[in-house]
C-alpha cells in the first residue's frame, strides 16, 4: 500500500493517542496534587515534573533507530503498556522519590508510543499530506489534553487529597489501557519491509546538521515546554490563589480545546500564511500570553489568557514535526524525529528544574516568564531557519508529484 491510502489506520491511531494522553494527562496533575499532599515544595514538584522526562532523555534516539529499521506498532503497545504501569504505581507511591520514580516510568511510555505514533504517520502519508496529518495525530494529543486534566479535576479534592489523586492515577492507567483496542491495523507490513532494506545509518551529527532539523527541534522544544509547565505548575497557581482544582481542571481543558480548535483550521491557516510565517505569529502571542498568566488577573481573565494561548501553542507541535520529517536524510526520519523528542525531553527536564528554582526564588507564578522568554527565542529561530518560504501550491503540487513514485 502506498503512502496516503485508506486513512482508517489515522482514524484508530489518533483514537489511541487520545487515550494514552488522556491518561498522561490526567496523571500530571495528579502527581502534583499528590505530591504536595505528602509535603512537597515548589522545587520538589520541579524535580517530579523533571523525572517525568529524563529516562526519555536518553532513550529516544535508540527506540528512533530501531522504529526506522522495523515496525512501528510494537513500540506503540509497549508505551500504553508502561503508561499503564507508571499510572498504577504512582497510585501507591508513599514517598516523593519513589513517586519521582514511577513518574519516569510514565514518561518513557510516552515516549514510546508518541515515537512509534510519528514514525507511523511519516511512514504512511505522503509528503503533501504531512502537514494535514500531523495535524490529526495531534488532534489526539490536544483531545487528550482536554479530557485528562478535566476528569483529574473532577477526581481530586475534599480533604484526603493524597487519597483523592491517587484514585486519579488509578483511573488514567485504566484510561490508557483503552488504548489497545484502537492499534490493531495502524500499520502496513509491505511498506515497513521495503523500509528495513535501506542502506546505512545516517549519523546523528549529519541530521542535526540538515537545515531545518535544528529550528524544528527548538520550536517544539519551547511550545512542549510551555504545555508541561503549564500543567504542572498551574495547580500550583492555583493553591496560591485560593482556586480549587475542579476550576484549574477546567482552566487546562480550555487550553486544550482552544489547540483542538487550532488544528482543525491548521489547513487553511497554512494556505494563508505558509509554515514559517505562520509558526512566528503564533510564537510571539504565545510568549506574551505566557509571561501574562504570572499577573494576578481574575479566573474569567485567566481562561481568555489560557484558551488564547492554547490556539497559538497549537501550531508548534505538527509544523515542527513537518520540519524535522521533511528536512531529515532519506532512511532516517524516525531518528530525526527522536531526536525532536529529544529536545522536547532535555525541555521537559530542564525547564521543570529551572522553574522550580525559579519558583522557589520569586514565586510560584515566575516560570511562565521564563517561559515567555522562551517562546520569543522560538519564534526568532523560526525567523532564521531558513529562506524565503515555498507558496504551499508548489509545495502541494511537488508532494503529489512524488507520492505517485511511492
């Protein structure tokens, strides 16, 4: 089957996506929850949220290897199946380092199955169908993003809330099993054998060379750092504000159907604009957003800032997985898009524990300028990145040229 036929397989991935980070979702915010019931500080949720993504750190460029010389959907039932696990661990955990722990464990099934996920949809679109579909499989993402921290909202509270958000992590391992139902025929054999009979690995330092590649990483390393930050640290906002974490379930639910409700016009926005431009004007706004949410605004001002932010950090993530996938050497797009991992990884890492100093320094509510800072420096590489941008009719017109040779 070539690339670009029968798009039931997105269909079921983008279902299972949903699932897997519906549950992730809901575990973050839980775990912060949890953990400042057993005594943590703001530096301590730091370091959680930077557990989260350290074992991914150093894991995404070999799981990326070996995606690009075998199958994809293995990988993916290993990350629900661990995602389950972290989820149900972290439930009992009695201590902040084992809870840091089994939070790691969380985040290498993420790991595993987003690498698999975007290896999947390079593997099967054709290359003007990538925007759209990337836009899709973080459709998933964003619907996930919308319903976790909803439900653990609803989970979480009263007076036990170290029972409370233990109970929220037991519910999203049960989430992310959901998820097993929707991989059966995601991926097409004939097209994963022709991919196995490929000449030698490119070297990560000629990938990471290739034009594009470097800003494509950056770009998605500051919007995933800002989405993390976001959910781990606003319900800290929100303790200090005296708002309940139903009202923060909800305030992050609203940052995620404002991205939902970003990529589904994603399509038309790229007529309009092009890629680049349109990665920079949705950077900037972001970045300002960002920095504003430290403001003591009230919660109706707080959800405008949140669900405006949410439609400009919708872009980052798909265009930047375009980027990468389309910059990257022949034979090597599922390493180049770990390497994008990455960097949002080494983000996730170190964006955590410079916000808990941050936080622990000035204040709960500093981080989201850090992040702001962060968000301007992204849309000053997407400015760099490359030259003037190709009208997307040519670039259409090219990609169906080449999808009819596939």
């Amino acid at each position: 089957m070539r690339p670009g036929g029968n798009r039931g397989w997105l269909l079921r991935l983008v279902i299972a996506l949903s699932c897997t980070q519906g549950a992730v979702s809901m575990a973050r915010p839980a775990v912060s929850y949890r953990a400042l019931a057993l005594g943590a500080d703001e530096r301590a949720i730091g370091v959680i949220a930077a557990a989260y993504a350290l074992p991914p750190l150093f894991a995404a460029v070999p799981l990326g290897r070996r995606t690009d010389q075998g199958r994809c959907a293995p990988l993916l039932a290993v990350g629900a199946l661990l995602i389950c696990a972290g989820c149900a661990l972290g439930a009992t955990a009695g201590s902040l380092a084992v809870m840091a722990a089994w939070s790691g464990l969380t985040g290498l099934g993420h790991l595993c199955f987003v690498i698999g996920g975007q290896s999947l949809v390079a593997r099967r679109s054709a290359p003007h169908e990538q925007d759209r579909n990337f836009g899709h499989f973080t459709i998933g993402v964003s619907l996930g993003q919308f319903i976790g921290p909803v439900a653990a909202g609803a989970l979480i509270g009263g007076q036990d809330m170290a029972a409370t958000s233990a109970r929220a992590l037991l519910v999203a391992g049960a989430v992310a099993a959901l998820s097993f139902t929707s991989l059966w025929r995601v991926e097409d054999r004939t097209v994963v054998k022709s991919r196995t009979e490929q000449g030698d690995r490119v070297p990560v330092h000629r990938i990471l060379r290739t034009r594009g590649v470097p800003a494509g990483i950056f770009v998605s390393l500051a919007v995933l750092s800002a989405t993390d930050i976001l959910t781990a640290y606003l319900p800290v906002v929100g303790e200090h504000r005296g708002i309940a974490p139903a009202v923060i379930g909800v305030l992050l639910g609203v940052r995620a159907a404002a991205t939902i409700a970003c990529r589904l016009v994603l399509t038309p926005l790229l007529r309009v604009l092009g890629r680049r431009v349109l990665l920079i004007v949705t950077c900037l706004p972001a970045a300002v957003l960002c920095a504003g949410i430290a403001l003591p605004v009230p919660v109706w001002g707080l959800a405008l800032m949140l669900a405006a932010l949410g439609f400009c950090l919708g872009v980052g993530q798909p265009l930047s997985m375009t980027t990468v996938v389309q910059a990257a050497p022949p034979g090597a797009r599922s390493t180049a898009l770990a390497l994008r991992l990455t960097g949002n990884r080494l983000g996730q890492v170190a964006a955590p524990a410079t916000a808990g100093l941050v936080a622990g320094l000035t204040g709960a509510a500093a981080p989201f300028v850090m992040l702001g800072a962060l968000l301007a420096l992204a849309a000053g590489t997407a400015v760099r990145s490359a030259g003037p941008p190709v009208p997307v009719e040519k670039r259409e017109r090219a990609g169906r040229v080449m999808s009819k040779g596939l």
